[in-house]
C-alpha cells in the first residue's frame, strides 16, 4: 500500500525548539544542495555528516540525496569513512581529523551563502552528470 503525500505544511520533524515543515525542509535542502554543488560535490560523491545537531542532519541527508551524493557515516568518534566532502560544525570540525573539504554550517560566511541562497527546486542544469568510480 502507498503511503500518501504529506501535506507541505505538515510537520516534517521537530528538534529541540524548531518545527520544521516539508515545505520547509524541501527549501532548507535545496540552499544546501546547492552549496555542495558550489563546493565540488557530484553524483556518486561520498559525503559525511558528522557532529550535526538532528535537525542540520537531516537537511544535510536530504540534500545530498537530491544532488545523487552518498552520505557517510562516522566510524569512529573522530574519523569518517572516505569521504569526498563533509558536513558539520565548528564545534565538530575541531574534533575531525580527516582531511575532506568540509562545510562548517554555522561559519559566517558558510551562513551568508545559505542565507541568501535559492530555495527553489533544483533543476537538471544545475546537476553535474555522474562520474566514473575511480579505479
């Protein structure tokens, strides 16, 4: 049996003090999305999300989602799996020892570009085409 379509202003999930909506964390994403798409990622990219609060993680999976990326976990409490990017805090970055580009997610200038960034659907344009796996 399918599941039906949420409505757009349902509530998607809450954390903490914050209710977010679908409507908003389709929007959410997308600024991410885009950003990642800024900072090189690509379909098949492997991506981390590490030391997020609940509710920066889950834009951060769904972005990634919508670029064609790979989230990657955490194996340890300081190393991530390969990782092409990743995704975090100031506060994690510290703890971090791989050496992928990371976008720090409450760096000013990594909030200017969210801030002001689109938030509408991404389109086929915007996404570069998958790359071949390296050998």
């Amino acid at each position: 049996m399918c599941k039906p379509v949420e409505s757009p202003a349902a509530i998607a999930m809450t954390a903490a003090d914050c209710e977010l909506s679908y409507a908003e964390l389709d929007r959410w994403s997308n600024r991410l999305a885009r950003m990642l798409l800024r900072l090189g990622a690509h379909p098949g990219a492997r991506i981390a999300i590490a030391e997020t609060p609940q509710l920066e993680a889950a834009v951060s999976r769904l972005a990634i989602t919508k670029i064609g990326a790979i989230p990657v976990p955490l194996t340890t409490e300081t190393t991530v799996a390969r990782a092409d990017f990743g995704v975090t805090t100031k506060d994690g970055r510290e703890r971090i020892t791989d050496p992928s580009r990371w976008l720090v997610l409450d760096e000013r200038s990594t909030l200017v570009q969210y801030l002001t960034g689109s938030d509408a659907p991404l389109t086929a344009a915007e996404l570069p085409p998958a790359r071949e796996a390296a050998a």
